[in-house]
C-alpha cells in the first residue's frame, strides 16, 4: 500500500514523520537582497560576488543601450549622467535592485519573478496557490516560502523562521502592500525542501532549523550547527555521549530525543571513527565545489514588471 504523502513506512510497519528542515540566512551588513533570494531557495545559492557580477553585467547591457540608442550616444546627456551616477543596480553598501534578483532567478533556475499585482498573476489562482514570495520596501528585501504545506516569513532580520498560516497569508500581503511594501513572487516551481542530510550541505549549517522544533516553540529549537547527528562518525556511546580524538568521552544532551533517534544513535556507536583527514578532504572537495557555482553565467531577457 502506497504510504501517506510526507510519512515514510518502516519495516516494522510504524509510520515515522518526514523530518523538514528549514534554511533561514540571518542579516549580515546591507546583503537582504542575497539572504532573500538564498531562504526563498532554502539553500546557499548565491554569494555578494555572483549577485556582483550580474549587476556589472545588467549595467554594461544598460549603457551599450543608451549609448546606441540615445541621440549623442556616448556623448548623450543620459549617458554621461548615468556615467557619473555609477551602477543602477547595486550601490557601495550591497543593495542589489530587482533586476539582479530576478536575472538571478531567471539564469540559473529560470524562475520569473513579476509583480503579483501583474496581470495574470491574482486574477488566476489563488494567492495560497502560490510557491513564494520576495517583499522589497526602501533598501529591504526578505522572503516568504511554503514549506511542508504552510508558509514561513523568512526575514533575515528576525531571530528564527515564523509560520504564516493560510488564513493569513492574503491579509499578511495586503499589510505589507498597505505598508509601501513590493511584493513579487515565483508561482511555482522552486527548488525542493530539505528533508535528508545530504540536501543540508546545499545551505550553511547554522542557519538550518529543525521544523518540528519551531512548530512546537521550543525555545532551544535546533539548528544543524547544533545537530548531535552531524558528528556521528566520531561514534556514539549507548548512554549518548559521544567520543573526542583522545578516546575520552564527550557530553551530549538525549533530553529532548525520541526512543527511535536514541536507538539510531546507539546503532551509529559501532560505527568506526572517521578519518580527520578524509574529513579535511572532503570538505575541501565541498568548499571548491562551492566556488565553483560562483562564475559568471549567461543571462536571460528580464521578465515584464508589474
């Protein structure tokens, strides 16, 4: 029998909840604008220099316009005060404007972000039909994503995610419009939630939340930077300490863990200790990866603006 969507049927034919993890980039410096695109991502997708290298290109492409265009071209009062003005789509302190998100979207995951109020966009589904959210007031950007069926308010200047329920949702947009706010959206189509340990390594650890700990308000909600399971290779003793390089046994809290996580846990004790230098390995094998999706890419015609 096929099992319930979200639920996994284990062999002893107890069903066990899927566990969602939530990505939620906290502020750093003016970066919204890369932190509202990453969490509606849910995963580290772009840094301050792949978002630098569109709007460079976004403003080449913008002035090769004028200057073949306007009457005088190079020489056009627009042109030279353009010139003299500096880059229209990011300024000194790393404000991004809605191009570059959008070429950002557009290029790598071709993703549209138009205006929900464009024409086509509300007038044609419902508003708790739509996958997510990019909300833009003065120099601030923050996201809005369904995740697991509900949507989380995922603005890099609060502390952890917070749920917004269906109910909400409509009247949450309407207050934000009614604030000054500029709401965009992608209909459909982003990337997949994160529901496994290797999806974890797409985003950074301390900005991954445990779903069923925020649902349940714990106040020590967990993150994977504090994941008792992301150390596991180090092997876990049965009363669920864990062992240092040294043999000698470290604390670690099963408090809050369910019996099945504790006899995972006890299982993973037989495991060998993990080789600190595959490990340094391995992560630099990650860390060059990274590097790597940050080159320049081609990028598609802009969408029409609402």
């Amino acid at each position: 029998t096929p099992s319930p969507p979200g639920i996994i049927i284990h062999p002893t034919n107890q069903p066990k909840t899927m566990t969602v993890w939530i990505y939620h980039e906290r502020q750093e410096a003016l970066l919204c604008g890369q932190h509202a695109l990453n969490n509606l991502l849910q995963r580290h997708a772009f840094t301050p220099d792949t978002l630098s290298q569109i709007a460079n290109q976004l403003d080449a492409m913008e002035l090769n316009f004028m200057a073949q265009n306007n009457e005088g071209g190079v020489h056009s009062k627009d042109y030279l005060k353009r010139i003299q003005e500096g880059s229209g789509n990011v300024d000194e302190q790393g404000n991004f404007s809605v191009e570059v998100l959008r070429a950002a979207l557009l290029s790598r995951y071709r993703l549209e972000l138009p205006n929900i109020l464009q024409k086509g966009i509300l007038d044609e589904r419902e508003i708790t039909t739509i996958d997510g959210f990019i909300c833009n007031k003065s120099a601030h950007w923050f996201a809005i994503r369904k995740i697991n069926g509900r949507y989380w308010n995922l603005n890099s200047t609060l502390e952890r995610p917070e749920v917004i329920s269906h109910f909400q949702l409509a009247s949450e947009v309407d207050k934000l419009r009614g604030a000054g706010y500029s709401v965009f959206c992608v209909v459909e189509s982003l990337p997949e939630i994160c529901t496994n340990e290797a999806m974890m390594d797409q985003g950074l650890p301390q900005y991954w939340w445990k779903e069923d700990d925020l649902l349940k308000g714990k106040t020590n909600a967990m993150t994977r930077a504090d994941d008792p399971w992301k150390n596991v290779g180090s092997g876990r003793r049965l009363d669920g300490k864990s062992y240092n390089n040294n043999g000698a046994a470290a604390s670690l809290d099963v408090s809050g863990m369910t019996e099945d996580e504790m006899l995972q846990m006890a299982m993973m004790a037989s495991l060998e200790q993990q080789d600190p230098s595959s490990a340094s390995a391995s992560d630099s094998t990650k860390s060059a990866s990274i590097d790597d999706n940050t080159q320049s890419y081609e990028l598609a015609d802009e969408p029409p603006e609402g």
